[in-house]
C-alpha cells in the first residue's frame, strides 16, 4: 500500500463522525475529491457526491460509501458531572464497558471521557452474570460538577465517538482502527474516483459520501434522489468469519481473501444480471472475491436500488472482523482489490452493457 493509500486512510479515520454530524469526514472526503472530480454537489442532507464528467447522455454511475460511523450522543449531565449518553447506531453492551471516548464540543474541543459502571467488587455472584444494560453506563470526564462539565462547553447533542489509533498491526497487512464501517468504504470511492479521473470511460461517475447509514440507510436515499443513477454500487464493510467461535452460518469471509459480493443482506437482494457482471469482471481479471450473505444487517444500497423508478444495485464490501466496536481490523490487501474491482468494472459500463444489466 502506498503511503498516499496509507494516510488517506489514517485521515479518514481519524475523523469523528457519526450519525447527524458527519462534517468531520466530509470535509476528508471533499478534501480528496476536489482534486480529481469536476463537480462537487451535496443532497440536503449533508451527503457528499463527486462527479466525473462524461459522453453526453452516456449511464450515471454511483458507487457510495457512508461517512457515519457509530457513535454516541450526550443525553444529559448528572449533578455529580457524570454523562449520560444515547448511542447511534447498533451497539452491543459488552464492547463498551472500560472504554475510552471523545466528545466534541460545539466549538470544536475535545473532551476526553472513559465508559464507566459498577466494578466486580460490589456486584453480586448473580449480577455478574448478567450483560450490564448500557442504560445504566454512562461517561466520566474527571469532572466533580455538572457546572463543571457544563463549563467545558459540553451540552446536550454533542458528538461521542470511539478513541482509538490507527495501526499497522506488528508489521504486517492487518489494519486496526474505530470506524472502518464506513471509512474504508468511503476510501474505495475516493480512490476509483481517482483512478477513473484520466480513463477513457463510458458513463457519468459520481462518487458519494452518504450521512445517516447506521440509523436507517437515510442519506442515500436523498443522494440517489439526486443522482437517479442507471446503476449503483454500496462500498461498505461486511462481516468476517474468520476468527474463533465464528460459525460458518453466521458469516464465512476470510480477510485478505478478496472483496465480498453481497448477494443478500437484510436490505435488499442483490440484482442478478449486475451480479453476474461483476464476478465475470473479477474472473476475467483474476481479482479474488467472496459471495456473501448478511442477513444479519443492510447497506446504503437498500435505499438505493428503491430510489425512483428503482436502480441495479450491489453491495461491494470490505470484510471486516469486530464490527461495531472501538477495534475494528481490516486487511489491506482487500481493499487494494475492492478498489482494483470497481475500478475495473465502472470502466465496462458502457450505455449497451447497461441496458443489457437493466433488461436481462
């Protein structure tokens, strides 16, 4: 990987976004796209898309990642100057106990906190054996007041998000960070993006940084309304299989084995013909992949291929081990692929292969 790709990815990581306030990773996004795209445009929402010119009344392609990622929200400030906070998105109580989170202020301080409960010395035997209810957690910023807390500028509505460095994991391709769902995503976008800045290609490409993933697939709904695409792809992360108690029921992805093909998830069923066409690129390239299915969660490419009349759709994913949870791992070398795929596939969508994909 590049140290281009390298700090690409450490920037948009590094961004504290989730669900509702997105700035953060817009601004990486805009950023890098402003170099290689010939227009920005923005929905109402606050999604970004990057277009790539092209021959007139040629297919519009969209391919999206998401700039959310979960997080939390401050719900109120006790006496005492302790958090309370809502989470955003789907979190599992076990994940969160003991660890630490930032919080961003309106005026943009950071505010470092750590998730606190009752330790194991006042629990009882049975007490213990219970999942503690993330209603009963809460942030502790070292403050001794509400007024304290208030003080520093933190209110109801402020941003919490993960606290975790990206790294390289003892020199090798597996990549540790918070966010991956969905910076990595939105990497791949910005990164065909580019590739097809000086290709000869044969559609309009817009590549997409939605808002509002996590809670509802919402802002694609808005940035498709926009594009009303021919075609289009969600980049996003899916779940890895690989790791111990992982049955091969709940998920069968191996990392480094190559992009996954979601032919279902609980958002939508894959369409077929356009399926097809991306795994006979990837075969005809050689580049490995992964069919996969994830019932057990969606992507942005549910709202897109309902968006108007409806639009061919495919999720396109990075496996990702730990989702949901402040360390996340990816490998890299399947995001070099998922990049090398789109790529290679958006370069073939002429006007007749995507009438051919829309009519069977």
């Amino acid at each position: 990987m590049s140290m281009k790709d390298d700090q690409l990815l450490m920037d948009l990581v590094a961004a504290r976004a989730v669900p509702g306030n997105e700035k953060q990773a817009r601004e990486v996004f805009v950023n890098y796209a402003k170099d290689f795209a010939d227009e920005i445009l923005y929905d109402g929402l606050g999604s970004v898309i990057a277009k790539l010119e092209g021959p007139k009344g040629s297919p519009k392609i969209m391919f999206a990642g998401h700039l959310d990622e979960v997080g939390f929200m401050v719900k109120a400030i006790t006496d005492e100057g302790f958090i309370e906070f809502q989470t955003l998105g789907g979190w599992w109580g076990q994940v969160l106990l003991a660890q630490q989170v930032e919080i961003t202020t309106r005026a943009g301080n950071i505010i470092h906190g750590v998730i606190g409960s009752k330790p194991p010395h006042v629990l009882s035997a049975e007490a213990r054996k219970t999942p503690y209810e993330i209603s009963k957690m809460f942030i502790d910023v070292g403050a001794s007041s509400k007024e304290e807390v208030e003080g520093w500028g933190i209110r109801a509505g402020d941003m919490v998000t993960p606290y975790i460095e990206y790294r390289r994991l003892n020199h090798t391709k597996f990549l540790l960070a918070k966010a991956w769902d969905n910076r990595i995503g939105t990497a791949v976008a910005l990164r065909v993006l580019e590739n097809l800045k000086d290709t000869d290609h044969p559609n309009i490409p817009y590549a997409v940084g939605n808002v509002q993933e996590e809670v509802g697939l919402r802002g694609a709904k808005t940035s498709t309304n926009v594009i009303q695409p021919d075609i289009s792809f969600a980049l996003d992360t899916g779940t890895a299989g690989d790791t111990p108690g992982m049955t091969k029921e709940e998920a069968d992805s191996k990392l480094g084995k190559g992009p996954q093909i979601v032919l279902f998830d609980a958002s939508m069923i894959a369409h077929k013909e356009l399926a097809n066409f991306v795994i006979d690129v990837a075969d005809e390239l050689g580049i490995p992949y992964q069919l996969t299915f994830i019932p057990g969660g969606g992507t942005d490419a549910g709202s897109q291929h309902v968006s108007g009349t409806g639009v061919p759709s495919l999720p396109i994913t990075v496996a990702t081990r730990y989702l949901h949870s402040h360390t996340s791992i990816i490998h890299e070398d399947d995001f070099e692929n998922t990049v090398k795929l789109m790529t290679e596939v958006i370069k073939r969508l002429d006007k007749d292969t995507v009438e051919k994909i829309i009519h069977g």
